[in-house]
C-alpha cells in the first residue's frame, strides 16, 4: 500500500531505488512509507524529533504523514537487604515499558500535539520495592504505560532455595495502528543451596535492560535503552545492605513525512 493507504501507482517504486516499509497488524498489510526515485517523492523522509523529555511537537512545513514511536518508562529495581551469617538475598529486574507504533495523517495532528515522556522507575532504597516508569503519550492519539518495578521479597536460609519476582510489564500500549504491546517482565532472582543469581532489567524494542549482577558489593545496573527496566542484585551472607537500580525514562520518536 502507498502513504495514501491505498493500491500503489505505476511508478512509484521503480528499479534500483530504496524503499522502506512497515508492517501494520491493523491493515494486514505492509505500508510503503519511503521510496527513493520515480513518483514517490512526496514520501520523502524530512526529519526526525526525538523527545526523551515532556515537550510540544509542532511538525515542520510540508509534513504530510508522521510515523511515531512511543516507549513507557522502565521500572526499577527493588533494593536488597543486609544479610546475617546465615542468609541470601537476591531481587529481579524491572519491566519495560509498553510500546506502541502509528502512521498518522497530519490532519489528525493538527498544528501542535503535546509530547509526555514517562520517567524511569526510581530505584528501591535496601530493603525496599523499586519504583514503576512513567506513562509516554503523544496528545491523546498514542499512549504506552510504564514498566513495574521490582519487590523487595526477603531472605533464604543458607541451603533453601527461593525465586524474587521482576517487576511486571504493564498495560498493553493503545492508538498504535502498527504495533500496540506490553513491556517485558523483569526476570527473576533465583537463589537455590548458596548459589545466587540476579534477574536482568526487561528489554524494549528501543534497547536492552540493566543486566543482573550478582558480584559481591556490586551496583545495580540500570536500565540502558530507552524504555527499559533496571537490573537486579544479589547478597551473600554477611553483606550490607543495597540500593536497587533506576528504569530508563521513555521516549518519543516522530519521523515527518512528505
């Protein structure tokens, strides 16, 4: 299909020149959003606006179809607590955010849209459930929620065995007529007889999560790609306590169309 959502046109595409499309779940259907050559000129790319901070989108002249690409904020990771001679602990990561892409009209944005960018996940003081990411929106037309953050559970004695939850993803993403989904789970914390391992950060389609650390001593790591969940830590007997690590705020991205 062309920009227009309808049949292609003689010409449009034509031998040796670059195209890019996307697929729409919506229309069952892949949708020619560039093409270079021929009469596909008025598909030309003519910028990109990144927001990874709340602001105001006012696309440039001769804008006539927008691609946008919404991530809610990750969650961060649960804090873990000080262990005595006899103990383990461990958390898991956080959540992503939802995600959620649109090929919109310009008539449906209009001169201006307002752009809110959700905020990581803060991260869990010791002992302490981690915070959830923020809500990103683009006006009212594209909306993906933030990621959960992960819980502070408790201890496992020397030879038990225990599995800490991530964080959980939220509420699938809406007004995306090309992908609408939810984030990904932080995975879990796992100890079993003495042995520990940390849950990574969840993963969004705009970059990785925190990676779980299980190091002595070690940090938490937050999240690095936009959207995405921090990662866990873990103690082994005698360790103070931690803090857990932040989410990756979310971001807006709109690609301006001819």
């Amino acid at each position: 299909m062309s920009l227009g959502l309808s049949a292609l046109r003689p010409a449009e595409i034509v031998g040796s020149s670059v195209c890019s499309v996307v697929y729409s779940a919506a229309l069952d259907s892949w949708v020619l959003v560039y093409a270079s050559g021929g009469n596909a000129a008025s598909g030309r790319l003519l910028g990109v606006k990144t927001f990874t901070v709340s602001g105001t989108y006012e696309p440039i002249a001769g804008t006539k179809h927008v691609l946008v690409k919404v991530v809610g904020g990750g969650g961060g990771s649960a804090g873990v607590g000080a262990t005595t001679t006899s103990q383990y602990a461990t958390v898991g990561g956080g959540a992503s955010g939802s995600y959620a892409e649109a090929w919109l009209p310009s008539e449906a944005i209009g001169s201006r849209q307002a752009v809110t960018v959700g905020t990581g996940g803060s991260a869990g003081l010791a002992a302490a459930n981690a915070g959830g990411g923020g809500t990103s929106s683009f006006g009212s037309l594209v909306s993906a929620a933030g990621g959960g953050g992960s819980p502070w559970i408790g201890f496992v004695a020397n030879q038990g065995m225990g599995l800490y939850t991530g964080g959980y993803p939220g509420q699938s993403a809406s007004g995306g007529n090309i992908v609408n989904s939810a984030g990904n789970a932080g995975a879990p914390g796992i100890s079993v007889n003495g042995s520990t391992l940390a849950g990574h950060g969840g993963s969004s389609p705009l970059g990785g999560g925190g990676f779980g650390n299980s190091a002595a001593g070690s940090l938490a790591a937050p999240g690095s790609g936009l959207g995405s969940g921090a990662g866990g830590i873990a103690n082994a007997p005698s360790q103070p306590g931690r803090p857990g690590g932040a989410g990756a705020s979310g971001a807006v991205i709109i690609y301006e169309y001819a």
